[in-house]
C-alpha cells in the first residue's frame, strides 16, 4: 500500500506544477496573476465535482458502471471541445512571442 502511495504521490505532484507551466507557456506573464488561480480553481473544481457525481451515482444505482460511463463521456467530450480548439488554431496564423515583444 506504501508503494501505491508513493506511486500516486509522485505523479500528483508532478500534474500540478505541469498546468502552472502549461499556463506559462501559452499565455504572457503579465496575465498569470489571474489565469494561474483561475485554471487551478477550475481544475480542482472539477476534480471534486468528479469525485462528488461517482459517488452519488454509487449511491443512486449501487454499482460504479455507470459512473465510469459518465466518465468516458465527459473524456470524450473533453477531446471533442480540444480537437475543435486544435483545429481552429491551425486556421488563425501562429505569431512567436519573442516576435511580438
């Protein structure tokens, strides 16, 4: 159990400093007072409102099949919404940073 622990402890740790610098990177500095603690609100807002509906429907039809539906779903509605994103990028033309300053 020691080893699963640490296990999930280390790939958690590293997911939150990998949005922060994600962020940073797609977005100026000058604009991370506010996208930083809005896109972690909204990624732990989301984390818990996961956690929250699993359990709930656990509760509503005692097995986690259809939590695991909604699951996929909602994943395979999270790739639609950033392959739409992707592909209206690819169509606006691409100005570098170091470009524009």
């Amino acid at each position: 159990m020691y080893t699963v622990s640490a296990a999930f402890a280390l790939g958690f740790s590293g997911l939150i400093p990998a949005y922060i610098v994600s962020v940073r990177e797609l977005f100026p500095s000058s604009e991370a007072s506010w996208r930083v603690p809005l896109f972690m609100f909204t990624a732990m807002g989301g984390m818990t409102v996961g956690s929250w509906l699993a359990g709930h429907l656990y509760d509503v039809f005692g097995s986690y099949g259809p939590a695991f539906m909604v699951g996929v779903l909602s994943n395979l509605a999270n790739l639609a919404l950033i392959g739409t994103l992707v592909m209206r990028q690819r169509k606006t033309p691409y100005v570098l940073r170091e470009a524009s300053a």
